[in-house]
C-alpha cells in the first residue's frame, strides 16, 4: 500500500476514535455530526498514510486491529491535547469551552449518541463535547480529579453516596447474559444460578463494572465465575466475540442485542444483577453553564432537576 507524504490531521484521528469507541462507523458519523461516507473517507486516509488496515470492518461493526489499538492510545492522548490548544487559539469564553464528558462504555456506545444530537440540534449557538470513554471507576476518578466536568458511571443500587462528587440518578440497569442463537441456552428462559458457574463466558476487563457487579452477586453466594473464555475492553467488542466464539457474554441490558444481531438475552434465576447509572457532577467552580445544560438535557425525560449546592 502506498503511503502519502503527509502526518494525519485531527478530523482523521478524532474519527477513528470515534469508529473505536463506539464500535460502529454509523454511532461515530453522528457522534461528530458528519455523513458516513465522509467518516469513511477520513479512515481510508488514515490507513493509507499508516500503510497497514487499522479497523476490522464487519456487519456487527468495526473493531481495531492490533495495529489499529497501538494507534488508538495514542491518538487519544493527542485529541485530548488538541481540545485544549483549539480552546487557546480560538480564545473561547468558559461559557463557549468545550465540555469535557467522561461516560462508561455502554452508556457512550448505546445511550448517549442520540441525545447528543439532539442536544446539538436544540441549542442557538454550538457547543463542543469532548467523550471521553472509559469505564465507571476511571469515570470517577476523572471527574473526581476536575478532568471531567462530570460524568456518568455504573454503581450498586444501595451504593452509598460518593461523599465528594454530586450524584444524581440517571438510569436503571441489570446485567443479563446474551448467548449466540445456537447456543444450548437459548432454548432456555432463563440460565440457573450453577450453570453460570460452570462455563467459560466472554467477558469485560476485570475493572468493568459490568464484570465486579456479577463477582461480587456470587461471591456473597460462595460462588465465582470460570476464568473468561476471552477478556475484552468495549461492549461491542463482546458481542462480536461471543458470536465469533460460539459463546455466552454478560451485557448490561441498555446493550441488549437487536433482531438480526444474532443473540439472544437471557437471564440469571436466583441472583439479583441489578444496578444504576448515576451522573457525576465535580465541584460547581469547574462545571460551566454549558455542562448543566447538557446535564439537564439527559436528566429531562427522568424528571430531576438540579439544585443549587
């Protein structure tokens, strides 16, 4: 493949991050407002000027090859420095800064898209949202540090409150497990409790809060899981797995396959796997007027407002 004499630009970068986050080329064209084919055209680029093919293309989505994730960390650093440098050059105001947004990977991957859109679509004058995607420990641990204005993370329903970050509700969730169509537990209407124990699953990486909810259920039980039949680090990724492997996965329910994906969900008899999604607020110094808006944006359709304090 030949490779143009150029560096790759910001637009190339910041889309193929995107297509990585979001395990899908449509999710990452309406993330950063722009058509699937110019999304397309920028990865192409890309892939000419690394000479070697930094995305797995298939029906279920894209995946990054081994190249393609030794790109992605990269990259990702750079964005982040990128964001800032455009900030200072284009003298923005606090009010017009881009808001930084920390989101663990099911929320940005199956929840957040459209709403961003909308938001987008709703307001008089733009306002640029940084995602940053990583899973709901670190999303604490961001806003937490004030390199996020907030963020939205997974936690136990009874979980007491952070004590230093602002929570408010967002969403409901439970963790189910999703099995290939040919897989002997489809025919089931639900999994029990020791057969779970008893096969190799795909799972998330080990600080996932989608994998801790499921050890911790068992572990009250003396129960733990098989080692994973493979560890993966984005919700997409899992599923193609699971039908590549022929093999169960756990997914929060937000991530519930659709008709033709080739998985079904199923859930676990005698084990309660239920969690929420809280919204992380760090101190009101840090979160400008354009953050709160966003925040009550995907706030509306659960009815809270936020307070003063």
């Amino acid at each position: 493949m030949s490779r143009p004499i150029r560096s790759a630009d910001i637009a190339e970068l910041r889309a193929f991050c995107a297509a990585v986050d979001l395990g899908s080329l449509g999710r990452a064209a309406r993330l950063l407002r722009v058509s699937q084919p110019a999304l397309s055209k920028r990865l192409r680029v890309l892939e000419a000027l690394a000479g070697a093919r930094l995305l797995d293309r298939s029906s279920r989505g894209v995946k990054p090859t081994p190249a393609g994730a030794r790109l992605y960390a990269e990259a990702r650093k750079l964005l982040v420095q990128a964001e800032t440098v455009d900030a200072l050059l284009a003298g923005l105001s606090a009010e017009d800064a881009p808001v930084r947004l920390a989101a663990s990977h099911t929320i940005a991957e199956y929840v957040l898209p459209g709403p961003l859109v909308e938001f987008e679509q709703r307001r008089e004058r733009h306002l640029s949202v940084e995602l940053i995607i990583a899973n709901s420990l670190v999303v604490r641990d961001l806003v937490r540090e004030g390199r996020a204005e907030f963020g939205i993370a997974a936690t136990a329903r009874e979980a007491p409150p952070d004590g230093v970050l602002r929570e408010l509700p967002f969403c409901d969730d439970e963790i189910v497990v999703a099995v290939p169509e040919r897989h002997p537990w489809a025919a089931r209407r639900s999994i029990p409790l020791r057969e779970l124990t008893r096969v190799a699953m795909i799972m998330r990486d080990p600080s996932a809060n989608t994998r801790q909810v499921v050890e911790g259920a068992l572990a009250a039980r003396g129960l733990e899981l098989q080692p994973p039949l493979a560890e993966v680090g984005s919700t997409s990724a899992a599923k193609a797995t699971a039908l590549r492997e022929d093999a169960p996965v756990l997914l929060s329910r937000l991530a519930a396959p659709a008709d033709g994906e080739g998985l079904v969900v199923r859930r676990v008899s005698g084990v309660d796997f239920r969690r929420r999604f809280v919204i992380l607020l760090g101190a009101p110094e840090i979160v400008s007027a354009g953050a709160l808006a966003l925040v009550q944006h995907l706030l509306d359709e659960q009815g809270v407002a936020i307070t003063a304090g």
